[in-house]
C-alpha cells in the first residue's frame, strides 16, 4: 500500500513540475489606490501627489505642513518632486488652515498662478485644469506643473481659483 501512494505522490509532484507556472506569483497584491480610496482611507492631515492620473504611482510626497519648494530637501516633497503631479489630494483636517493652495512657482508665489483645493477634495488628472492667470495673462496647465503648496484659510483663495 505504502508503494502506491509513494508512486501516486511521484506522479503529482511530476506533474506540478511540468506544469506552466501561472496566478499571481509575479503580480503585485497591493495595486495602487486611486485618489478617493487615498481620501477616505487615510484622514491624516496631509496633501497627496501623484505622477499619474487617478493617484496612481509611486507617490511623490506628502506634507502636513508647508513646503516652498518641491525641487528642495526640507519637506514633504523634495529633490525631483517639483513639475512632476499629475494628481493630487488634500486629505486635510477640520482646521482653519484646511485649504491647500498649490503654486506654480516656488516660495508660494500666487502671481505666477496657483488655485485652491478644498479640504477632502482630490484632482484625477491635472491636465485639465490650468492655474490663475499670470501677470502677462497666460494660464499654464497645472499637469506637471506644481512648485510649492501652503495650508490656507478659505479667505485666501479668490472665487476663480477652486479646484476638485
């Protein structure tokens, strides 16, 4: 009896052997989130931003507090971040400061464009949103864009500036 199932036992693994290696060994059991489930999952405070549409790729960073510029150590974002969003969430807390303003410029330079993004609000695709007009009138697309943010009050932000 004990030769049957030995020769039984033989039989299977040779056949798991030959078989083609499928499932899902080699894919990634963790996708990544898209913009609302960042929302809704996490309630921390911080400001998002992705490389991709719909918060997808790996991150860029993430800031509770101000950071003036993307492209520098310092912050929640820094060395290549800046230029790089493509999406983006404020998943800020009930504060007066709830409002992330985004820049196109660094040091928070609102003259050179910048819009508002409400407290648990995100933006998909940036690319189809531009900033406030700059001084010669010119509005660059924000995709690929963003310099620097600051937590503003909803004061802050003129009527014309809101996103998401």
């Amino acid at each position: 009896m004990s030769k049957i199932r030995f020769s039984l036992a033989a039989v299977a693994l040779a056949g798991l052997a030959t078989a083609p290696m499928t499932g899902t060994a080699s894919a990634d059991p963790w996708p990544d989130p898209t913009c609302g489930e960042i929302q809704t999952s996490t309630g921390d405070g911080y400001v998002y931003a992705f490389p991709s549409q719909n918060c997808q790729g790996q991150r860029l960073g993430r800031d509770q507090g101000d950071d003036a510029d993307w492209g520098k150590p310092g912050g929640g974002f820094n060395d290549m971040d800046t230029a790089l969003a493509r999406s983006v969430v404020n998943n800020g807390q009930e504060d007066p400061y709830d409002i992330v303003a985004l820049y196109d410029y660094t040091a928070y330079s609102w003259e050179w464009g910048y819009r508002c993004l409400d407290r648990g609000d995100w933006v998909t695709d940036l690319t189809a949103h531009t900033f406030t007009a700059k001084p010669n009138g010119t509005r660059t697309k924000m995709a690929y864009a963003i310099s620097s943010h600051k937590w503003v009050q909803r004061s802050a932000c003129a009527a014309g500036s809101w996103i998401g």
